[in-house]
C-alpha cells in the first residue's frame, strides 16, 4: 500500500521565503507518510534526462512535477520535499517559493511571478519591464546560485518555461492538476488520497487516539467518505475537536446524508461536502465572516479585513479567525501581527457559497467598507512618519485607536506584511469597475504609504504598476486629468530605465490628455518632459523646440523658477547642438531669473555655464572674467563645494590662457575648499 502524507499546520505563505524560514511563534510542520513519493522523486533528480542520454550536458534546471487535485497534499508534500533536499545544504542558496494561481483562480502573469522571485533574491528589477526581459534576469539571477524553485499551482508549461534557470544546479519542484505537456524530461508524480491508516492517524492527531479507538471501524468509513483528502479530512477533524461531545459516528452520518453537488468534478465532492458540513456548524454570524472572507484580496485577510468585510468590532474579528484555524477552514503565519490566509482548495467553495447565499448589494457594500478601511489604515500608515503637531498627525490623533500605529517603525512592518494584499486589493478594486472612487483612494494612498517608507527608488516596480492602475481608471471614467498625472508618473519611470522611446510616447499622451482637462500645470510638465525625452535620443533641434514651448505657458503663467529653470535647459541643449549664441543667450537669462528670485547657488551654477559656453565658443578671456563672476556668486552664497568646483574650472581656464601661476593659486584655493 502506497505511503501517504499530510502536512497541515504550517502556515502559508503568498510568495514563500528564502531558505525555508517560518515566522517567529508559527507551528512547525507535522508531515507523515508519502515516503514511496518521496523516493521516487528524490531518484528522479539523478535520473538520465535526455541531454544526458545524447552525450550532452543538461543546460537547464531539473523539473520534478508533483501532479493531484486541489485538497490533495500536493503542495506539502513538494514542502517537506524541498525542505529535506535543503536541510543537508544541497542547495545552499536557499528555497524560493512562489504561487502561479491567484486565489481567484486566476493565472498569474509571469512578469508577476518573476518580479516575485527576484524580490526573494533581492535582484532589483527594473519598473515596467517586460515578460522576456525579466525572464533574463530571473535566469541570470540563478545562473550562479545552487537553489530550489517551488512553483505552486501552475496551469500550463508557459507558466513554468520562463521560470527556468538555465544552469543545471538548480532544481525546479512544481505542483499542477495535471502535467505540463511541452517541458522536456518531466515525469510526473501524481498524488490522491490518503490511505486508511494514514488518514486515522491524521484525524487522532487532532481530535485525540481515545475517540479513534472506541470506534476504529466508523474512523475508516469516515475516511472513506473524505476520499482520503487531506484538505477534507482536516475540516472534519477540526469539527470533532470544536464539538468533543458528538461521536465520530454522528459525524460521518452527517456528511454522507450530505447531497453531492453535481457540479463539481466527481474528484472535487468530497472535500465540497465536508465543507459544507463545517460551514452549515457555525454560527450565522461566523458563517457570514466565513463566506465574506471570499473578498479577501489574495486569500489573505488580518483582523482589520475580516472586522470590515464582516461589520463587526476588530476583537470579535480576531475571535473567530482564530476558530477558522482550529477548524482547519483557514491559516496563520503565527506572527506578532497575524495574517491569515484562505487555503486555495476552499477558495472557489468560498466564493460559490457566497453568490448563492448573499445579495449581490451585501457583498458590494462588504466589499466597500474592506477598501474604505484599507485605505485608512493606510492614511494612518503614512501620516504616522510626519512631524508632531503637523495637521497629518492631527488627523491621524482622531481616528480610532485600532488604526493607529505606535511609531513608524511599526507602520513600515504592518505595510511590508500586508504589501501582497495591498497590491492585490489594489488589482482587484481596478479590475471590479463598480468602485473606481474608493479604487482611485485606494492606489493613492498605497503610492504615499510606499513613497515613504521604501522610497521612490526601491519601490519603482511597485508603483510603475500603480500608476497603470490609475491610468486604467482614468480612461475607463474619461478623467483627463488623473490620466496625464498616470502618465507623466508612467513615462518618468519608463525615462529612468533606459525605455526613451516609450517614454516620449507616453509624455506626448499626457500633454494631448493634459489639454483636454484643460490642466496647465500637466500641459506644461509634458512638454518639458517631452523636450527632455528629446534631448536623450540626441535629437536637439526638436528638444529647444519643446523647451521653447514650455517655457511660452510658463512665461505666460509667471512662474519665474519655471522660467529660469527652461532658460538653462534651452541653454544646453543649444550648447550640445553647437549653438553658441542662443545657448549663451539662455543661460545669461536662467542666471538673471536665479538672480530675481534670491538663488545665490542657482545662479552661479547658471553663470558658470555661460562662462563654459564662451570658451567653447573661443571666447577666453570672456570665459575668464564670467567664470570669477560665478565664483564670487558661490562664495557670497556659502556654497564651499561649489565655490571649489568653480575655482578648479577658473584654474583650468587660466592654464589654457598661459598662466600656469595663477592657475596653481586657484587650484590650491580649490583643494582648500573641497578639503573642508
């Protein structure tokens, strides 16, 4: 008889973790049996593939694929597979985790998956790129490590191919419903019940040996009635251990009188009545948390989620997620701010029980406290890093205590844990259309939260598709100005990573959507982004043609820094064109604006350009008596650094004047300054 295994108190987690690492106080995996599988998969790594078999070494990663349907056990039993190939530091670099299957059922996209990785590799990935180009760099990533990828539910071989490292040292562990037709070498195990003996020894481990003894016969039909699935035999269990009086027996005879749903798969039924036998235990108010859960973005869900969804206070929240857990209906990492997580074979039971037994205006209203509540919290998570007495820390003084933070390094903490919901949320709140309001609030106030806890530089991915979401919003409502604002922030994003091209696309969308909002502010920026785009590809002519027209709306409106600031683009750009006189022209004109404005630094920067301007336009002398005009404009302004930066040019502008004492001077003044 075939070993089997169950692996059901370990939390879960959305994207997995480096090295197998569990959260502090999370209860330790108990897994038994599956030895047999264990073996043959164990074996398989050594197995000839077809490389091999042809005299050639394996140029990729060896794929193990662990087949069987949701409930079945297929992902601990790919856990506790790679948690026995790790421990004895075959694959010292770590095990890395990630899921392909929304808890929606969705696929998930591999630009998604391969961001996912390369955050547990902590590799920077670039914001906005594409499916190939991260693919190459999740393949670079791995190309001289020796590590263990577990992808989780894949749909199809398109999932996984792009995943797969090209270095031999890797292995890839996969789970799926079925194989994965078009991935060469790949044997699948395939997985079902759990044998008798196996599947008692999971109900006595939960609910105690003595009721399994006094009825060892009802124990094995009870089994029988689950089909052995480990996932069905841990909500029954759960049930027998929350109701110590009712006998095995009674149980059993309450789930076989259970009427199957028909459509379910034949294979699926098992687990969809014991299920129900759960769901229809509770209390109508835990029944109606329970089935609300199902709105939970990502299956993932703390006391804050399920107290909005459900309508109720955050302690009696936290109550009956914990009762979840001891049903077996749900898990939990067991952090000092637990996370819960709907386990991804009850999630379509979920959702199917909540459309049959709630009012689609129940679950829309559910659905709209959850975001009004997210998009507190994480109001307070942003508000809680400003100063004492400012009016964010006022605002933030008069919500309740439960949403707010203690201090901002609880708040960073809060939105790292929650991020995956908080992006899912986001997602999902896009992609539903009926609540573009609280969605737009929603992606606003995660774009602060991040921008001020991880900084713009580190969470560019992030938002790159934050800013999308927004966009998707803005065109679907025709909200003009929210739409140049995405794609201002979009094309920013696409300038800072090398995609110029992409970038001046998306600047010259934001100035036609800019000017249909009639927004000059928009208008303006574009037009001066789109010069700069310009300006990047080489193409100067064109680029002072934009600077030009921005700086007409800017001169117009009498934004004087505006002004100064186009003056001194126009200025280099005619510089690089070879324009002497228009670049000399326009950077006089920045210095003179600085001037206006009292920006002593500013404009000596400005005057130090025109200097440079002269010289190459053969003008020394010029250049010479512009350049100690600049100088004398950092020492009257303090600015030391830039007071040496000059002296060192005045000095090189002396040596080609043909004084090399005087230049020595300045050089020496130079080094005194930069010294300091």
């Amino acid at each position: 008889m075939t070993d089997q295994a169950v692996d059901t108190s370990g939390p879960a987690g959305v994207a997995g973790a480096s090295g197998s690492k569990r959260p502090s106080g999370a209860t330790p995996p108990q897994f038994f049996g599956r030895e047999r599988e264990l073996r043959a998969l164990q074996d398989d790594i050594g197995r000839a593939g077809l490389d091999t078999l042809a005299g050639r070494k394996a140029a990729r990663a060896r794929v193990l694929l662990i087949a069987g349907r949701p409930g079945s056990g297929r992902t601990a039993l790919a856990a506790e597979l790679a948690r026995r190939l790790a421990e004895p530091g075959d694959y010292p670099d770590g095990v890395f985790r990630v899921a392909l299957t929304d808890h929606d059922g969705a696929r998930v996209p591999v630009e998604r998956t391969a961001r996912e990785l390369l955050d547990l590799l902590a590799v920077p990935a670039p914001p906005g790129a594409d499916e190939d180009e991260l693919s190459e760099v999740v393949r670079a990533a791995f190309a001289e490590r020796r590590a263990l990828i577990l992808l989780d539910d894949a749909v199809d071989a398109e999932q996984v191919d792009p995943l797969l490292p090209d270095n031999p040292d890797c292995l890839v562990v996969a789970t799926s419903t079925g194989p994965l037709t078009g991935i060469p070498g790949v044997r699948p195990c395939t997985i079902g019940g759990m044998d008798a003996g196996s599947a008692v020894h999971l109900l006595a481990r939960t609910i105690g040996q003595v009721r399994i003894t006094v009825d060892p016969r009802t124990a094995e039909t009870l089994t029988e009635e689950c089909a052995g699935l480990p996932a069905a035999l841990t909500l029954v269990a759960g049930l027998l251990a929350a109701r110590p009086g009712a006998s095995v027996a009674d149980v059993t005879k309450q789930l076989r009188e259970l009427p199957d749903d028909a459509e379910q798969p034949t294979g699926a039924r098992p687990l969809a009545r014991a299920f129900r036998l759960v769901h229809d235990s509770l209390p109508p108010a835990a029944a109606r948390t329970l089935r609300l859960l199902a709105l939970a973005p990502a299956g993932l869900a703390d006391a804050h989620t399920a107290s909005a969804l459900a309508g109720c206070s955050v302690s009696a929240a936290q109550t009956t997620l914990d009762d979840f857990v001891r049903l077996g209906l749900m898990r939990s990492n067991g952090a000092e701010q637990p996370q819960y997580e709907v386990p991804g074979c009850l999630a379509p039971l979920l959702r199917a029980l909540l459309e049959e037994r709630d009012r689609p205006a129940e679950i829309q209203l559910a659905r709209a406290r959850m975001l009004e509540r997210t998009v507190r919290q994480l109001q307070s998570c942003r508000a809680v890093t400003d100063p004492e007495g400012s009016p964010a820390r006022r605002k933030l003084a008069g919500l309740p205590r439960s949403l707010r933070f203690p201090n901002p390094d609880a708040a960073a903490e809060w939105l790292r844990i929650r991020q995956p919901a908080l992006l899912a949320s986001a997602r999902l709140a896009v992609q539903d259309g009926e609540l573009d309001t609280l969605a737009r609030r929603l992606v606003a106030a995660l774009v602060r939260a991040l921008a001020v806890h991880r900084g713009t530089e580190e969470a560019a991915p992030e938002l790159y598709g934050l800013h999308a979401l927004v966009l998707d919003v803005a065109e679907r409502r025709d909200l003009h100005r929210e739409k140049a604002a995405a794609l201002l922030n979009l094309a920013d994003l696409d300038a800072r990573t090398g995609r110029t091209q992409e970038a001046l696309t998306r600047y010259r969308a934001a100035l036609d959507a800019g000017r249909a909002a009639n927004d000059l502010y928009a208008t303006g920026r574009a037009m001066e982004s789109v010069g700069g785009a310009y300006a990047e590809l080489g193409d100067f002519n064109r680029a002072s043609d934009w600077y030009g027209r921005a700086l007409a709306q800017r001169l117009t409106q009498g934004e004087r820094a505006d002004e100064a600031r186009l003056y001194g683009r126009l200025g280099a750009v005619h510089s690089y064109a070879g324009r002497y006189g228009e670049a000399l022209r326009n950077w006089r004109a920045a210095a003179a604006g600085h001037r206006r404005l009292g920006d002593l630094p500013a404009q000596a920067r400005a005057t130090s350009e025109a200097a440079r301007v002269q010289e190459y336009a053969g003008r020394p002398q010029e250049s010479l008596h512009t350049c100690r005009e600049a100088v004398d404009l950092a020492r009257r302004a303090g600015d030391v650094r830039l007071q040496g930066a000059l002296e060192l040019r005045l000095a090189d502008t002396l040596d080609r004047l043909g004084d090399p004492a005087a230049a020595g001077l300045h050089r020496a003044a130079a080094d005194r300054l930069l010294g300091e």
